[in-house]
C-alpha cells in the first residue's frame, strides 16, 4: 500500500508573532520556519506503517514557495521514499491546497492519505475534510491510533466527549492528532541521504488548479493585551482578592 | 439572507455550543433555521426550538446519522444547503469535522473559529494560536463558517420555533462507527463552566489530579488540563485546553503547575479573572494571571481547599 502525507511549511511554534505594522499580515521576514508539527506526526505514522511492512512506499507532497522543499527534505530523511513539490509563492487556502492534493491522489492512487489536523499558523482545521470530500473517500480526523486491518482501517479520533472509534474502507483520509505517536528526530546520514531521493517540482497550472481563493485578509492585528496583575503572598490573600476585588467567589 | 445553525449534540440531547452559534448567527442577521440531525433527537430538537431568534429547527432524525459520521452529515448539509446564504456550525470536533465538507462541495472557502462578526460577510478570526486576530472577507455565494462559542453569549431559551422533518436519507457504506469511550463527569461542560480548574505538568501524575477535586467541588469548576499532562498520561485528551484543544472563557481560570506556552494561552486567556499558581516566579503565566500565587502546589492546593 503507498502512503501520501502532506506536509506544510509553517513558522516554528517557538517563535513569538509579530503582527506588521501596517496590519496587512503577520511579520514572517527573518523568522524561524519548520514543518508543522501535526505533519510531522503525519509523516512519522507514515514511515512506522512502512516500518511494519504495512506501508509499502511513502510519498510526501507539499503545496507552497521554493523554501518549501527544506520540509520536503526533512521528510524524506524521516524516511519518505519520495516527494513532490507542488511550488507557488501565492498564499494557498485550504480548499486550493485540497483541489491540488484530490489531483496528486488521482495521480498516485495512495491506500493511506495522512495530513495534520490544523497547521499552526492559520488554524484552519480543513484541508484533510476537504480532501475527502473531493476525492469521496472516508475520512477520520483528529487520530491518536490508526490500526490496518484488511482492506479497512480502525481509527480512534480525539473528540470533545473522549475518544471515538470508527473504521473507513480503504482508501480513506486520515488526520493526525497529538497523541497519535512521538516524531522521531532526523539523523545526519539519513538527512545526507535525503538530499538523492527524488523529488518532483510542479505547478498549480500542471494540475489546472486556480490557486487564487474568494476570501480577503484585510487587516491583521495584535490581539487586546491582558494587563499585568499582581503576586499575592498567600492563599488567604488570594481568597480575599478573588471575593472583594474580583468579586468572582 | 438565510442561515443554517448545525445543532451540537451531547448524547443525544442539545449541546450549549448551539445558544452561542444562534448568537452569532443573529449577529450577521436574517432567518436563522437550526439543523438537528442524529438518532432519537427529538428532545435536543424541542430544545432547539426554544432558542431566542431561530425561525425554524428541522430535524434528520435517521440511523444514518447516528454519532454524525463525516460523510453522512456532510452529505445531508449539501442537500439542504441551497436553501441558505449561510451554514454555521460550532468551532467543536464535530462543526470542525463535517464542515469543511460541505464547503469543499459546494466549492466555497470555509472560515473557521470566528470571534466576531463585522457585517454578514466580514468576520474576524484568531490566527498564530490566537497571536494575532485577522478581518476576513468572503465574496462566496455561501458562506461556511465554524464559530467560536467564546467569543459570542448564549442566546436565551424563551422562543417556541416551529420543527420541522427532514427526510432527506443519504447512503453510506464508507465508514461506521465501532464505539466511544466518552468521560464521564459529574461536573460541568468544559466549555461552559463558570470556573475552570486545570493542571499542569507540575501536577507530577494522574493521582494527584485529586487535589483538583476537592477545590472544582467547591467552585462547581470544571476540571482541564495542559497539553504536558494529557501527553504524560495523567488525565484523557478532552481535558486539554488550548490552541489544539478546548477553548475555554470562564468567569474565573485557576492554572496549576502550568508555565503558560502560548498554546496554552491561546485556550484561556479571555478568562474573565486568571489565577496562577505555580513554583517558578519566573513562569511566563504569570504575565496573564490576574492573581500569582508562587509556591509549591502540593502545599498550596490543600490549604486553598480548606479555606475555600
Ligand atoms: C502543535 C502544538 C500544539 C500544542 N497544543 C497545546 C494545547 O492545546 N494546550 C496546551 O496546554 N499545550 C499545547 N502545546 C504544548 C505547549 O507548547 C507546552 O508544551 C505545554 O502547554 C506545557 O505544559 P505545562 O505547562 O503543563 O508543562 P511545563 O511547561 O513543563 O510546565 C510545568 C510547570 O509546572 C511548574 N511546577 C512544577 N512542579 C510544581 C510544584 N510542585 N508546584 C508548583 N508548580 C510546579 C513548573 O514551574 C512549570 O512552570 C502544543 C504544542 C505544540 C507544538
């Protein structure tokens, strides 16, 4: 069975926010980028899957700028066999970014696609649902175990009440969450040996998808600051604070 | 102008979440329809219909829709979303899961987790786990959009809406449901509670979680949780709060043995009064904390249930 994961190339969730100061977007100049950490979980599954013989190869795709292909590259030394690199410097929606990955899924024909639930810079928590949506293949999101089993696959999910379990017919569209497994770190030859694996460059236009979406971002700001407050010396202190001031006991 | 509010539903009966969408959907105004769809629904759909401001609840009560599964709820909304300038849903795992579906068939953007609303078709959303708050516009025909329950209040529950059946049954042999392990709880909603009471990796493992107990009886507080402990096994995931777990807004926040990462501000720092207490006067929580308390926990929690 092949696995494709997307991965996307997002700030370093370390890294504080600047909001610039013309509002138009956040500051992204000079800054810290990583591979999203849900996409990081995405493509660990993926290569354990492999490691257990259930996978048989791993592709990794990545939809954005020239830089993008650092986190190509990382996910290769984590252990995909090959990526493809869908390259445009426009700011990709999830549902452009959800048309392109429905065309690589024709192309590639995966049993598995594994995404992360939300990257972290716009939160938006769509592209996996959208992708199975337009490729009308099942989907299980927010994952913290996926079991192959036959020509299903058992998926616990993270939801708001516990944890559900539900099983897809293959091929289905998973998305990661964070207890799925730990990612491993990349080790210095296999980043070396990453650098021959093949790796793939189209456009939007070779998949004849508009990358362009209907959704403005006017403004940008910082949100409203909370104000400092104070130490208090001891819990009858804090009681006495939380019911006088506060007023909240 | 016509909305379509999807009902979130606990067990069956009509979930919180849905007072805070109608509200929202209020705010970009025209006819509000709420969407209840399940399994034995009828209770959760009566109490939709007492929702200030909706105009109508219609209700998909069909096996197919039990535990609404992705593709079958996804399925039902594009049937009925042609009747609608806009579908709502709230910022929970089920408004997360099912709506991005629709939009994508019906070929629209979604925005999710709005916080406010400018105009029917301008919203403002958090971005960066909530560093910074973006103005949207959409131009699409439909507007699909999941809303965050913090950011509107609860409209009240003095209406008497008509309800009405769907009997639109959509197939699905792509996925089922095998079963859930769902917390169960004697205290409130996460999502809802007044007071909420959450541990950190300080709390050093699950047994000692208890000391939580004694002092979320006292308030009625919920019970949450950082990232660090569900991680380490010391309570279960959907005690999480933040930017990948529970939003939560209470009148009061009491974070203990937290060090306040921006991932977990992103899901409490509109609490109305935040209270910290952890060890290290240097933790960055307490740069959002209203109320620091430095100090050891394990001495600090049992003396503040005893006064409380
Ligand atoms: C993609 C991503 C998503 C994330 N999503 C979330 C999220 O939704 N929610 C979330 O919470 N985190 C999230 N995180 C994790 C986040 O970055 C932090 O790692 C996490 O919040 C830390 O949890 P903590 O404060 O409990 O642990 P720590 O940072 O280890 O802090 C423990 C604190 O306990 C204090 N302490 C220890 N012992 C005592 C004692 N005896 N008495 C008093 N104080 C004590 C210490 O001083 C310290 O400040 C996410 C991270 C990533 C990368």
């Amino acid at each position: 069975m092949k696995v494709l994961v997307a991965v996307k190339r997002v700030i370093d969730y370390n890294v504080k926010i600047r909001v610039k100061a013309d509002h138009s977007d956040v500051d992204l100049t000079n800054v810290k980028m990583a591979m999203n950490p849900f996409c990081e979980i995405a493509v660990e599954e993926a290569v354990r899957l492999k490691e257990k013989g259930v996978a048989t190869e791993v592709v990794a795709v990545t939809i954005g700028p020239k830089a993008a292909q650092e986190q190509l590259r990382t996910a290769l030394a984590l252990g995909a066999d090959r990526a493809i690199h869908i390259q445009t410097d426009e700011r990709a929606e999830s549902l452009a970014v959800a048309k392109l990955l429905a065309k690589v899924v024709d192309e590639e024909q995966p049993g598995l696609v594994i995404l992360g639930k939300q990257a972290i810079d716009t939160d938006n928590n769509q592209t996996g649902q959208m992708l199975a949506a337009l490729t009308n293949l099942p989907q299980a999101t927010f994952a913290s175990e996926v079991v192959i089993d036959g020509d299903k696959v058992h998926v616990t999910r993270e939801i708001d009440g516990g944890l559900q379990t539900i099983a897809l017919t293959l091929p289905a569209i998973v998305t990661t969450d964070l207890r799925l497994n730990e990612p491993r770190y990349a080790k210095l030859p296999d980043i070396m040996k990453a650098k021959k694996k093949p790796l793939d460059v189209k456009t939007p236009a070779d998949y004849g998808v508009e990358v362009a979406s209907k959704v403005s971002l006017l403004k940008v700001e910082s949100p409203a600051e909370r104000k400092g407050g104070v130490k208090v010396a001891s819990v009858d202190e804090l009681i006495d604070k939380l019911k006088n001031e506060a007023k909240v006991l | 102008m016509s909305i379509l509010v999807l009902a979130d539903l606990h067990e069956g009966q009509l979930a919180g979440a849905t007072a805070h969408v109608v509200a929202a959907a209020k705010e970009m105004g025209g006819d509000i329809d709420v969407l209840v769809a399940g399994e034995g629904v009828q209770a959760a759909a009566d109490a939709a219909a007492k929702l200030d401001g909706v105009s109508k609840v219609r209700v998909a009560d069909n096996a197919v829709y039990a535990h609404q599964l992705a593709e079958p709820m996804g399925a039902l909304l594009v049937a009925l979303a042609d009747d609608y300038t806009h579908v709502l849903a709230s910022a929970a795992t089920n408004g997360k899961n099912v709506l991005p579906r629709l939009a994508a068939l019906k070929d629209v953007s979604q925005i999710s987790d709005i916080i406010g609303v400018d105009s029917p078709d301008t919203f403002k959303r958090p971005i960066y786990a909530g560093s910074a708050i973006a103005t949207v516009k959409s131009d699409d025909a439909l507007k699909v959009i999941t809303v965050r329950v913090t950011g509107f209040d609860a409209v009240g529950a003095g209406g008497s809406a008509p309800i009405e059946a769907v009997n639109t049954v959509v197939d699905n042999r792509q996925s089922s449901f095998v079963d859930e392990d769902l917390a169960q709880s004697d205290r409130p909603e996460l999502g809802g509670a007044k007071v909420v009471i959450s541990g950190g990796r300080g709390m050093g493992n699950g047994e000692n979680f208890k000391l939580l107990d004694g002092i979320a009886d006292k308030l009625g507080a919920a019970i949450g949780a950082s990232r660090a402990a569900v991680d380490a096994g010391f309570v279960p995931n959907d005690m999480q709060v933040g930017q990948t777990g529970k939003i939560v807004a209470p009148d009061l926040y009491i974070a203990v043995g937290i060090s306040g990462a921006i991932q977990h501000l992103a899901g409490m720092k509109d609490s109305k009064v935040i209270v910290a207490i952890n060890k290290d006067d240097e933790a960055p929580i307490f740069q959002v904390a209203d109320y620091g308390l430095v100090g050891d926990l394990f001495e600090l929690l049992p003396e503040l249930e005893s006064k409380l």
